[in-house]
C-alpha cells in the first residue's frame, strides 16, 4: 500500500516510517471497525477512505505552512511570518532558484568566492559602514560580536536596556551564553554618562547599547546619546556595540519612526558596530545583519561560529533582492500602512457595503517590536457577526487573521494586498453563510 499512489508521494514529505506508523495505526481502526460488524458496502468506503485518513493523520501532527490573509493592520505580525517579500522580489527569485547559480564562485576568474560578499557591499553602500557581515538572524548577530569581542570579559549595559522580546529572548541570557560578563549600568528609567565612568574597570572590554522592543518607558527618564556614548567608550579604548534590533538601515520619513536611529545615523555618530533584522523594517527574509569598522567586522568574521551561524542561498537571493530595492528607492509593502488617502477609503467602503458592515476609523501597527504604541490611524473595515465567525474565519480557504473589539470584528485592509480582496471578500461571505 505504501508504494501505491496517491500514498507515495507522501514518502517524500513525511520520511517512510512517519507514513508507516499512521498507515498502521488506520488499518488497525479499520480492522477495529470490522471485527465491530460493518457490511460489504462499507467496508469498501472504509477502504477507500484509507489514503485520505492517513494523509490527515500525517498533516494533523506536521500540517503545511498555508497562506493566511493578514488584515490585523499589523505590518511585522510575528505570529504569521513578519514582513512579506515584495511581489517583484519573489518574481524575480524564480529564475535563479530553480538552477544552479554563483553563489560562491566568480565567473570571470573560475575560482571560489565569498557568498556573502554581494549582500555585504549592499549594506555598506546603504549604511555608510566599512564593513558589514549576514548571519541567520538578528540573536545570531549579537552573540557572534559578544563572543568575539568580550569572551570572558565584562560588559557595560544600561539597565533600562536589560529587555526581554519575543519567545523569552532576554539580552542577559545571551550575553552569558556568549560568555561575557554583565556590569549594569545606572537605573531603569535613567542613565547618565557619569554612570559609564563610574562602572570602569580593567576587566570591561565592550561597551553595549541595545534599543528596547515592545515597550516604552515614558515619564522621568533619561537615557545617554549613542553619540556620547561612542565617545565615551573610545576615551576608554572600548568599542561600542548598538542592537539596532529592526534592520532600519537608513532613515525613514514615517512620523512613527523619525526617532528610530538607523544603521546610518548610529555609524555616523561613531558606533562601532550596529546589528538588527533582515526581516522587520527591512522587509526582507529572516537575517541578522551586521555593520561597522572594519577591524572589528574582520574578528567577527574569523570566529569559528560565524560559519555554523551564515545564511544559505535562500536567504542570500531574497535580501540580495531587497537591498537591491532599497538602494534603488524602490517602495516597499510596509508602505501601504501609511496609505489613508480617496482611493483607500473607497476600496474600504466597498468592500464593507459587499459585506453589510461599516467602514470606521481604526489603527494600524508596525509591529515585530518596532514603534511600540505608535498608532497609525486610518480607514477599517467593521462587522457586526456572531460568535466563531473569526474562528471560521481562520479555518477557512484562504485562512483570515482579523482583530475583534467591543463585539465586532475589523478587517484592515492595509496589511492586505489588493489582488486578494476578492479572495477575502469570498471566505468571509462563506464564514458569515
């Protein structure tokens, strides 16, 4: 039975024994069945259904990644893959993913190169760095430079930067497993330079900023600029380490993100390294990008876990693609949050008309830890519907994440592309149904 179709193809996604296991554990079902007493024709439905019982017992335990329609209005939704690649980008993938290409070799000499050398030398052209370094994420970035820069040496931080974001990563954590050492420097809701020069001493060898995800502390707080900072750790012979944390590389005109420091505005004001994601503000695949000196980048780069932690070609196509984009100014998906102009609003009534709801005032987010709290107000889509509709909803073809509130449920259109508004439109008409 399992080398027949349609089971055998099966082999290839699961692995032989997972598809043995399930088809053992159907036909045991199946023989339970009979010996309870059913008759011919039964038994040859049960038959029958025996292929499909074991493809949804295999799909039940490792289900496939679907496509899900995201109209929460938050931009960098970590629950269901941050940024979505541009469409020109996957487009233009294709060619060179389905055949060999030179990742690691130099067509006009024949010999090996570097895989990283592309996306590097785009990263320095869009920071301003003299060097830049790709690894497989943003934590992967922090604890290559803890581990090459500060192995059994001490650490200045601030202590309103001792954050802890997503999936109970917490900056202590990793600094310890990097095997470096934590000196905390002045209060949670205030640090002064005078607090750096007091936690000197022979055995700090890095001086880390990092800028906190998901929250904001407002009120009587103070914080030191990353240019006093620079200045500071270079009086002192240090190098300053900045987690920029969401791959802004450049800055943005965005109202929620004109006090975001960028990759650019960090080096500038004399940082010596900065890292951040390849998959937040940057838009692009899950990567850890790393910029700064030179000398510093060279020691990154000779540590023996720079190798097990660099991307593979995947990756390195898809951020080769979207550093492509940036460096030609070309607009990015995250762009349609800002969009609340005639057009939008019309596209948001009608779509609200089709469905017999409203369309309101509502709020978008950046999201992935980006502008905590930072509102960007714009046209929604509102329903009045009956309980398990946003269940329905996310079981449906294709699946739809909205946000429900006050007993209603919103659809925002701006995480939405417009070529599946139809398709939207269709699975909620069949939830509501």
């Amino acid at each position: 039975m399992l080398q027949e179709s349609p089971l055998a193809e099966l082999t290839g996604l699961y692995g032989r024994e997972a598809l043995r296991v399930q088809a053992t554990r159907v036909l045991d079902a199946v023989r339970a069945e009979v010996l309870a007493g059913i008759d011919d024709d039964e038994l040859a439905e049960r038959i029958r259904g025996i292929p499909g019982r074991i493809r949804a017992a295999l799909e039940a335990e490792a289900p496939p990644l679907r496509r899900v329609l995201n109209a929460t209005g938050v931009f960098l939704h970590t629950n269901l893959g941050r940024a979505p690649l541009p469409r020109e980008v996957i487009a233009d993938l294709a060619g060179r993913l389905d055949a060999y290409c030179d990742l690691e070799m130099s067509l006009e000499t024949g010999r090996r190169g570097d895989r990283g050398r592309r996306v590097e030398n785009l990263v320095r052209a869009l920071t301003g760095a003299e060097a830049a370094l790709v690894v497989n994420n943003n934590a992967a970035a922090l604890a290559l430079a803890l581990s090459s820069l500060a192995p059994g040496r001490e650490v200045l931080l601030s202590r309103g930067e001792l954050v802890e974001i997503g999936g109970s990563f917490r900056i202590p954590d990793i600094l310890e497993a990097s095997g470096a050492r934590l000196i905390e420097v002045g209060t949670t809701n205030r640090t002064r330079i005078s607090d750096y020069e007091r936690a000197i001493r022979p055995g700090v060898s890095l001086v880390l900023k990092v800028y906190p995800s998901n929250y904001r502390i407002q009120g009587f707080v103070e914080e030191v600029d990353p240019a006093a900072l620079a200045d500071f750790a270079h009086r002192h012979g240090l190098p300053l380490l900045v987690d920029e944390g969401s791959g802004m590389l450049r800055p943005e005109a965005a109202p929620q993100l004109r006090r975001h420091r960028s990759f650019h505005d960090l080096i500038e004001a004399g940082c010596d390294l900065v890292c951040g994601s390849g998959d937040k503000l940057l838009g692009g695949p899950q990567a850890g990008l790393i910029a700064g000196r030179e000398q510093i980048v060279a020691r990154l780069r000779e540590s023996p876990l720079y190798r097990a932690i660099r991307p593979g070609r995947l990756v390195l196509t898809a951020l080769d693609a979207v550093l492509r984009r940036h460096l030609a100014a070309l607009p990015m998906p995250i762009a349609a949050l800002w969009r609340d102009d005639e057009e939008h609003r019309r596209r948001v009534e009608t779509l609200a008309a089709r469905l017999g709801g409203k369309a309101v005032r509502g709020s978008a987010y950046i999201g992935g830890g980006s502008a905590p709290e930072q509102e960007i107000e714009g046209w929604v889509v509102a329903l009045t519907v009956p309980a398990g509709v946003a269940a329905r909803l996310r079981q449906g073809e294709p699946p739809i994440v909205g946000y429900q509130r006050e007993g209603r449920l919103f659809l925002d259109l701006r995480t939405v592309a417009r070529e599946d508004d139809e398709a939207l439109a269709g699975a909620v008409e069949r939830a509501l149904a």
